[in-house]
C-alpha cells in the first residue's frame, strides 16, 4: 500500500465470526474462514501486514496466517502454548526478504522467521516497569509499535526493527500534562500517528503525527487540530477502537452503553466539525475486537 492510500476496510469481531467492514460502500461481509475461532469467552488477536492476517486460535496454541482472498491457510505453533498476555507482532524484514512474527513472554523476546519455520529467542525488551493494555501493536515499514504505560504514569511506544532485531523507545506525545488519557497507534500518510482520547476534557481527541525532516535528525510530533466526540451528551464515551482511514479520516467505535444496543463506528467531519455515524446497509451485531486491514 502506497504512503498516501488509506485502507478502507476494517476486521471486526463479531459474536458469529469474523466480518470485513467496507467503510467506502458501509457493508459488512462475512469471512468464510479455514480455520475455527476460540470461543468468546477467549480474547483474539487479529494483526496485518501486506493484506495478511495473523490471528490466535483456540487456547492460544497456534497462530493462523491467512488472506482473505486465498483459502489457504498457515498454522505456526505459538513458542509457549496458553499465552493470553504475551505482546505480538506481525511484519516484513526488507533486507532477509522474509515475514516475521514477534512476541514478548516475560520480558524475553521470541521471534519467527518464516524460511526457517521455527522460534528464536532474541534479546529482552529494555525497561520491565511498562504495562500494555493492547497485546497487537503497529507495523510502518520494518518496525513494530506498541504503546506501553509506564510506572510514572507516562506513556512510551516501544518499537522493535525487524531487520537488526533491536529495540527503541520513543515517548508519547502529551499535548496535556496531568490528565489521563487513552491512545491508540496507526498509520497515515506513511507516517506514524497517535490518537489520544481525553475523557475528562470533555472528551476531546487528537492526532499527532511523527515527522521527520528530510536529511536531519530532527523528530517531533505534530497534532491536528482537536476533535470532540460527546457533542451534548454530558456522559463520557466509552472509545473501544480508534484508527486512520479511506480519506486519512479518524473513525472510532463507540461502546453501546445499553446491552441492546449495537456499538456504533462514527468518522470526524472537518466540515461540519463534528462526529457522524457511519451506517452499515446489513445489520451488526454487538462488535468484539477490531483492527484496520493494511
């Protein structure tokens, strides 16, 4: 996928399978799988990269790598069975000319090279005293993100290069000191970003965006201008999923705060500077895990 294409699509969890969500023609499709989920009383995680899936089966024993256009499917044997806390990662070594997949087990490192279809273990993550809500993380190129919450209350994105297979830390950017926040990590424009949701601010969002100058070590992070999400609800929204896509718009999936009702996926209209419900032509049941088809 180009720098400047936008995935459109997004993969949804539902309580009868797994549902591809076209945001350009707001349909749900329902995947027809070669393999067979966990249970939902079992979390899964679901990662992409070059139009591939990585998916946790049933026990979290095994790993599935699949296309949704291929029925074909690949099952690796996860290094340590049963894991329902390990960190993953799902992504492309330009220099080995090979897939790898990650993950973080008690602070050690385990990689899976695909030509040689077997585990390694590499070197320890650099700091213990982090907590990660989000188990995937977020591929750019060759490197691997996730967003992990520090002792001192801070936040840092950890980072792995699947080529060196080394670890960096960049810190997340806080537009606000002193109130908490959520964040979610994605990609737009072929840049890393960072959506941070402020619930005590009366729910306000914004995206920031790494850049790096052209021939100078100079990184910083810009933000977009604020989004608010409550509009006259004086309650707080529950944000269960927030990402970049089609037009480089922020989409997120509002938690139903009644069980009848469905979760709701809303994009930011800059025009009318508000959030709109996007409607879906078939009808959705109550969403589980989400994740952005790259």
């Amino acid at each position: 996928m180009s720098n400047q294409q936008q995935s459109s699509q997004l993969i949804s969890l539902h309580k009868d399978g797994l549902y591809l969500l076209d945001l350009n023609k707001t349909t749900s499709l329902k995947l027809d799988l070669p393999f067979t989920l966990p249970p939902q009383t079992e979390p899964v995680c679901i990662l992409h990269c070059h139009g591939m899936m990585c998916l946790t089966l049933k026990d979290n024993n095994d790993l599935a790598i699949w296309k949704p256009t291929s029925k074909e499917c690949k099952r690796v044997p996860m290094i340590i069975p049963g894991q329902t806390k390990n960190l993953l990662g799902f992504g492309y070594d330009r220099v080995s000319n090979d897939y790898k997949i990650v993950t973080i087990i008690d602070q050690k490192t385990y990689i899976f090279r695909f030509k040689e279809c077997s585990w390694r273990e590499s070197i320890p993550i650099p700091f213990k005293d982090c907590f990660f809500k989000d188990r995937t993380g977020t591929v750019l190129d060759h490197c691997m993100y996730w967003i992990a919450d520090r002792s001192n209350k801070e936040k840092s994105i950890l980072c792995l290069d699947f080529v060196n297979e080394e670890y960096s830390n960049l810190k997340v950017p806080m537009m606000l000191s002193g109130l908490d926040f959520n964040s979610w990590l994605d990609v737009s424009r072929g840049q890393l970003c960072v959506i941070n949701h402020y619930p005590s601010l009366e729910d306000n969002l914004c995206v920031c965006r790494r850049e790096i100058r052209s021939g100078k070590k100079i990184t910083r992070w810009d933000s977009d201008p604020w989004m608010n999400i409550a509009g006259n609800d004086e309650e707080p929204v529950d944000i269960r999923f927030a990402c970049i896509a089609r037009n480089n718009e922020v989409f997120v999936v509002v938690r139903s705060r009644s069980k009848e009702e469905e979760d709701k996926v809303l994009v930011y209209n800059k025009e009318q500077n508000e959030f709109m419900e996007v409607r879906f032509s078939s009808h959705l049941k109550v969403l589980g895990c989400m994740s952005k088809l790259m």
